[in-house]
C-alpha cells in the first residue's frame, strides 16, 4: 500500500476518535447536525 493511503486511512482514524470525543463532550443531550447522520445515509 503506498504511504498516501496509509496517512489518508490515518487521518481519518484520528478524526474519527476526536469526533467521538467531542460527541461525549458537547452533543451529550442531543445534536441536529447533519454529519452525524452519514453513517444512516449509507
């Protein structure tokens, strides 16, 4: 695998960690935005 896949499925990992942790922290009671619905949509 070349070394851009590898960062880019990296970075996503990271991002996808800091978003669960900002989801515990911030949309404890709820949220409406629409990124969170992406896993639904597919």
């Amino acid at each position: 695998m070349n070394e851009r896949r590898k960062a880019f499925k990296l970075l996503v990992a990271v991002l996808s960690i800091a978003d669960a942790r900002r989801r515990e922290r911030f949309c404890v009671d709820g949220c409406g935005h629409w990124w969170h619905s992406l896993s639904s949509l597919a």
